[in-house]
C-alpha cells in the first residue's frame, strides 16, 4: 500500500520532541550571543584568555593581534587605541606561551594585559609582558619551576633535563627583567621545590604592574 501518513497531531509533536527543540534553540541562541559578544568585545580590542596557555590559545589570540596592528597599520604609534589582554589561567605549555609573549611584545599597537583573578605558572611572564600592567587588588600570581614528565633512554632524558635548564633560565630572565625581583629570591623557591604565591602587596613591592584597577 503506498500514499501519504497521516501528520502527526501538534500535541504529540510537542509533547515528544519540545523539550529537545527547546533545547536546541537555546543552545542555538547561547551560541549566538555569545558570539555577539565576542564581536563586540573585538570591537573594542578586548581579548579574554581563560585557559591554560596551548596551541589553542595562540589560535585564538596571536591572530587577534596580528589583526588589529594591520588595522592600524596607517595609524601614528601613539595614536592607536590599545588591545585590552584579560587574563585568567593557571598556565600551560612554556614553548606556546613564548610565542604570545613575543607576539605582544612585537605589536606595535600597545597591548594592556591585565590579571583580575589569577595568572600562574607560564599566566605570569604573559602578564608580564603588557605595554601596561594592570592588575586587581584581589589578583593572584604564582612563579615556581618548569614541570613536566618524559620517558625515553637516558640520553633522551639528558637532553630533555638541558632543554628544562634553557627554558628556565628563559623563563627566570625574563621575570627579573620586567621586575625587581632579584634573581637569587628565584633560586631559593627553587631550591626548595616551592611554589611562590604572590598576593597584590608583594606584587606591588616588585614593581610586577603599572595600574590598579
């Protein structure tokens, strides 16, 4: 037998599958606002990192930047409008993180980073390398040494334990350059495998931002 099926009644529809649609649709207009606000924000040159610090996020931040300097490209240096960095991470990757530490440190358009809530681990030499420094009285910073885990031969771990010895360094040297900080305080938390949280006051003592907010 062949023909059409009778429809569906309208209250079955719903009762079946409204939950789902509704479901969707509010997906769909969550997806849609927030990319309306990202929009928005771009607009303004208002960048959010709230990750740890990966090849994800260069995707999404190194290009931003790159963006907004050929924008200005025809625009006085000191007349620019600045790129706004929040943020908000526990760290991550050293080799990723290096490359947007270079990134912001190469725009020409100024970069204003700021930390409202935490910048940890490979978060702190980000934060450090703002045009500008803002920071919230309630921020967090935190340095300690590089971590990591490997397997492999004993050859392989050598050469890994002096890539670990070249990244620290890297990763020391550039803090005491944007700091007060004095290199052998460094060394002690080290030293003592410690993790050094620092709070607003400490931060201020070593000259680690420009502005409050």
């Amino acid at each position: 037998m062949t023909g059409f099926s009778r429809p569906m009644p309208l209250n079955y529809i719903t009762e079946k599958f409204g939950g789902f649609i509704m479901e969707m649709f509010l997906e769909e207009s969550k997806t849609t606002l927030l990319d309306q606000v990202e929009r928005e924000l771009f607009k303004d040159r208002v960048i959010y990192l709230n990750e740890d610090v990966s090849a994800y996020t260069i995707a999404n931040i190194v290009p931003l930047i790159h963006k907004i300097n050929k924008d200005d490209e025809n625009v006085p240096v000191e007349d620019r409008k600045p790129i706004h960095l929040h943020i908000t991470s526990y760290g991550g990757s050293a080799y990723d993180g290096w490359q947007i530490v270079s990134t912001i440190e190469n725009s020409k358009t100024p970069v204003y980073t700021y930390v409202e809530g935490y910048a940890m681990s490979m978060g702190l030499p980000l934060f450090l390398a703002g045009h500008k420094r803002i920071i919230g009285k309630y921020a967090s910073l935190l340095y300690h040494e590089l971590r990591g885990g490997a397997n492999g031969t004993r050859q392989d771990l050598k050469r890994l334990d002096k890539e670990y010895d070249r990244l620290q360094k890297i990763y020391d040297d550039y803090i005491t350059s944007k700091t007060s900080i004095p290199q052998d305080l460094l060394v002690t938390y080290q030293d003592r495998v410690e993790d050094w949280y620092i709070g607003f006051e400490e931060a201020k003592k070593y000259k680690m931002f420009d502005e409050v907010i």
